[in-house]
C-alpha cells in the first residue's frame, strides 16, 4: 500500500477566517481528495487538474519522465477568482515499510521538530531537539514492528534538496527532491502497520510549506 495524497489548501482539517474576513471551512487534507480531476496527454507527460468550485482556483500538476528512473512533478496553482486564497501545501506520500527500511533524512537537517511519538526515543512531544539523537533507529530505520514504534516529526527549514527511503538488502531507493525555497521543510511519520497486516508498518515523508501540517488553511 503506498501512494501520494495531494494536501491543498490545508492538510489538517480547520476552519476559520482569512485576514480579509473571508470564512473557510476545510476537511482533512483538503479539498482535492475530494473533487474530480482532469487528465490529458501533451507533449510527452501528463497533466491533470483540479478545479473545487468553492475556491475559484485551479491545482495543475504535470507529470514527465526526465529519465527511466526519474519522475518529475511541477505545480501551478492559478487563482482565477476575486478573493485572495491563504494555503497550506504539502505532497503528502504514504509508503509500505517493513523491518529492512531505512529513512535517509535530508542533508543538513540537524534538529527536528517532535509533533508526536510514542514507544520511542523519549522526547517529549511538541519540543524540538538535536539531531543524531542515541536511540537514531526510532527515527532512521530499522523499525520493530513488535514495539508499535509511531513518530511524527517536522524538520526545521531545510538547505538539502533530498531525502531517501531505501531497503539495503534489495537496493531498492526512492529519493525525494524538491525545491527547498518553495517546500522547505520536510515531515516523516513512522506509523504501527498492524491494523493492515502484522508484517508491514506506513512510512510518510512529507515535503510541505509549513513546519507542522496541523496550521490553518
């Protein structure tokens, strides 16, 4: 079971008003689950779209090879209405992972923001703290599915572009690249796969616009 969840305008459920007085009222991870897309084929790649009709805006994501072994993903977002859209933004992936994977945290990221853990490093919850830490496996791989390890972590604001999921044994990697002027922080969660199956746990990393994804819209 892996996949990516495309989070806009929010990715925790809120409501509210914008600083120009104008109400909202969002589900969790947003709006673009939510509605129908749009694909077509051009020029090589793919683009899809997604028009909620509540907002006045388009999200337009096209998808191209670069190469047999890269995917790349680019954005527009257009505001085709009268009012101003605040936002929070992020590529939400959901991988498969077992006792073999290994999260490769972005170069240069040295601390990190504990947004949630438990049965693990010992870190109290919404406190930042100083990476490597000494128990490192609770965040990094490898995981106990026994101990129902879970962490939900933020990253402070990032230099590096990249960060990996990777099982050694078979070599197989998934790097994550992204603009860090435009997503510059990075989330990873490490959630108990039990309720699925007893020999599988989800890894998330998350490339976002916020340090935590539980902010407005």
């Amino acid at each position: 079971m892996s996949g990516i969840d495309e989070c806009f305008p929010t990715v925790a459920a809120c409501s509210g008003l914008t600083a120009d007085g104008d109400s909202y009222d969002y589900a969790d991870h947003g709006l673009l689950w939510q509605g129908p897309w749009e694909a077509a084929e051009r020029n090589g790649g793919l683009d899809i779209s997604c028009a909620p009709a509540r907002l006045g805006y388009t999200f337009q994501r096209r998808c191209s090879f670069e190469s047999e072994s890269v995917l790349l993903l680019d954005y527009r977002v257009r505001n085709s209405g009268t009012a101003r859209v605040p936002f929070v933004y992020c590529l939400h992936m959901l991988l498969a992972a077992d006792a073999r994977t290994r999260a490769i945290l972005p170069r240069g990221m040295r601390r990190a923001y504990n947004y949630a853990s438990e049965d693990t490093f010992g870190v109290p919850n919404r406190q930042w703290f100083d990476l490597p830490i000494q128990n490192q496996t609770d965040i990094t791989g490898p995981w106990s599915l026994e101990r129902r390890t879970f962490v939900k972590l933020f990253s402070d604001r990032l230099e590096g572009r990249s960060a990996c999921v990777e099982h050694p044994e078979s070599r197989d990697r998934l790097f994550v690249s992204c603009d860090p002027q435009a997503l510059p922080y990075m989330g990873l969660s490490r959630l108990p796969g039990l309720r699925l199956t007893r020999r599988r746990a989800l890894c998330q990393r998350i490339p976002c616009r916020n340090r935590t994804d539980h902010g407005r819209g």
